[in-house]
C-alpha cells in the first residue's frame, strides 16, 4: 500500500493484537477470493516472493521468514512464523508469528499485526482454492487427519466451497478428537464421526486433509491405496504422515 506524503516524524505504525485481526472477522469466502488473486498473479510471474530462509532450533521446529510483494494488492511485507511441535504440552501455540507491512513507495513499516489467525486461516483456504479445480465438485464427506487449528480451518474452507454433509475426524490424542466432534458439528451443522484409525477417515472419504506437526523424518502412516478414485488429499503436514 502506498501512503505518499507522510513524513518520517509523522510516521505511526499500527500494532494488531491477535484479538484486533480475529475481530475484523473475514469470512471463509472473502478470504479465498483473497487468496485466488494473489495465486493468479504469482502464477503470471507478477508476484516477488523468494525462498523463505529458516532457522531451526529444536528438532521438528522452524523459524522462517516470509517476504512476498504482490503489486496488485499494493502490499510488501513479511511474515516472520515459528512452529514448534512441543508447544503443545505447554499448553501454547504450535504455530506463532507476526506480519509487518511496509508501503510500497517508501519502504517504511506501517502495521505489525499478530499472524496466528492469518496463518491459520490462509492455509484452510489454500486447501480449499486447490480443491476447487482439482477434486470433484460433488465431493461430500471429508477426512480431517489431526484435530487441531489446522483440521479447524481447513474443514471451514472446504465446507465454503463444497456441499459437505459428513465428516470423518482422527487424532492420536482421544481428547482432542472429541473437542473437535463437538465443536465442528456445532458449528457446520454436518455429522462429524470420530474414529479410531486413521485409515477410516481416509478411505470413505472425498477430501482428505492431514495437519498434524511437520516433521523432519516422516512417520509414514498413510497408504495411497487408502484413497478412494477420483479422492482429493490436501497434506498440510508436508507429507509428513504420508508414505
């Protein structure tokens, strides 16, 4: 975003907390619209986005550093997005990161918001924008492989985009499992089944997404031939639980 005229003694930057972003309340829909933009102009080259450097402090952990400018949007920035597996026995985030926003015709920073929600939510719809034209448009009954933020907002972004009236749900930890059965079905109004081997909610399913931690050695769990012909699988884990 260019802001011309301001000064540097008259420069304010805007600090967002988390709860300042989730309070915007983009919805699903509006969010993938977003992101089908920034996709189009990256894939006609007219997106500037290097490799993201990282940094690695603790095995299947990551610090990475996101810069991307997208002149159709008038948006420079970067994310700067930890994720550490372990987090989750203490009770914090397994993802976690902050957005800076510079202005496009000077450079200078103007917002520095909280990227939790963002980076939660982009991702469940970049699942969803590649199912639109890779998996059938009739596809109904999903598989969520790992119930946590990602199995959230993934689930949220298909149900945006596909007539969705079942839902298969694994994770290794029972608990999580039934959070996510009572939680998702409360808000989608669909039937969501927890089951007790991962190859259940693979196999029955149309649309599969697996978000567990990224790891460093895969524990391959997954067979290809667990999936139905024509299935979609979106692996936000890298693959990580894939054979």
């Amino acid at each position: 975003m260019a802001r011309r005229g301001i000064t540097l003694t008259e420069q304010r930057i805007l600090y967002l907390s988390r709860a300042d972003v989730e309070s915007v309340a983009l919805d699903m829909p509006t969010i993938i619209n977003l992101l089908t933009t920034a996709f189009q102009e990256k894939g006609a080259g007219r997106v500037e986005m290097p490799p993201k450097p990282g940094i690695h402090t603790q095995p299947d952990a990551f610090i990475h550093a996101m810069p991307a400018y997208i002149p159709a949007l008038q948006s420079a920035g970067i994310k700067w997005v930890s994720g550490y597996p372990a987090n989750q026995q203490r009770g914090l985030p397994y993802i976690s990161g902050l957005l800076i926003l510079n202005d496009t015709e000077t450079g200078l920073p103007y917002a520095v918001m909280d990227a939790t929600w963002i980076t939660a939510y982009r991702t469940g719809a970049a699942t969803a924008l590649s199912a639109k034209y890779l998996a059938r448009p009739d596809s109904r009954v999903v598989g969520i492989l790992a119930c946590g933020v990602q199995g959230r907002t993934n689930l949220l972004a298909l149900a945006a985009l596909f007539p969705i009236q079942r839902v298969y749900a694994y994770d290794i930890v029972p608990e999580a499992q039934a959070r996510y059965v009572q939680e998702m079905a409360a808000r989608l109004g669909v039937s969501i089944i927890g089951v007790d081997e991962p190859r259940q909610a693979v196999a029955e399913s149309d649309l599969v997404v697996t978000a567990g931690p990224i790891l460093k050695q895969p524990h391959a769990t997954i067979q290809k031939d667990w999936l139905r012909p024509g299935a979609f699988a979106s692996a936000v884990d890298f693959d990580s639980y894939w054979h």
